[in-house]
C-alpha cells in the first residue's frame, strides 16, 4: 500500500472498536482536537493534537474492559470518527500529520455530502 485511506465512520463505538482490531488507526475530532488511537500490544496509544499547536500529548492504556468502554464512548462524544488505513511501515507521526491535514482539507463536517472515502498518496520523505 503507498497510500493513506481516510474514511468517515458513524459514530458507533462497536465499528470503533473494531476498525482497531484489524490494525486500522481512527480519529476522534472535537472541535479543533484530534485524538488519534491505535491499538498495538495489548494496548491503546492515543495521541492528541491541535492543528497549528507545536506539540501534543501521548498516552497508553491497557486494553482491558474499562478502557475499552472509554474507547468505545469516544465515538458518541466525538464530533467526527475517521478510519485511516495505512501501510504498517510507513512513520506513524507522518501518517498522523498527513490524515489530519487530509481531515481539515476534505471532511468539513458541514456538508455531509461531500464526505466519503479519500485515498491519496504520502508526501514524499514521510515514509521510514
């Protein structure tokens, strides 16, 4: 795979959670926050980020039945819910940067008709 799929979920924990069972990274957008999520050794890791902002933050938590009914709650709590499918090998912070700009760009959130499945390319250099 040499792209990044992006794709816009309904808000539905149990699909959420299972976009992460098969390798998948999803989005959480509040507002101006993206909290993305992937699941990877028995765990959750989430990174949070404003657009423009120069940092963000990064937590882990254990897949365990508390955390995943936390998990499962960020789909209703959320604004949006994206799926980003992406090649395991390509640098997980590029991937990051590169479906939020993709985020801002095509999934506006006020004209649910133009939201669908985008796939385009990685930048160049964003790969290991």
């Amino acid at each position: 795979m040499e792209h990044i799929n992006i794709d816009l979920l309904p808000k539905d924990g149990v699909r959420l959670l299972q976009e992460l069972a098969t390798g998948n990274m999803v989005v959480a957008r509040s507002k101006n926050d993206f909290l993305y999520i992937i699941e990877a050794d028995g765990q959750f890791h989430m990174f949070r980020h404003t657009p423009g902002a120069p940092g963000g933050g990064q937590k882990r938590f254990p897949k365990d039945e508390k955390y995943i009914a936390v998990v499962r709650k960020l789909a209703e709590i959320s604004d949006a819910v994206y799926m980003v499918e992406y090649d395991k090998n390509f640098n997980l912070f590029g991937v990051m940067y590169t479906a939020e700009e993709g985020i801002l760009e095509l999934f506006p959130g006020s004209d649910r008709e133009s939201d669908g499945t985008v796939d385009f390319g990685l930048p160049d250099g964003l790969e290991n």
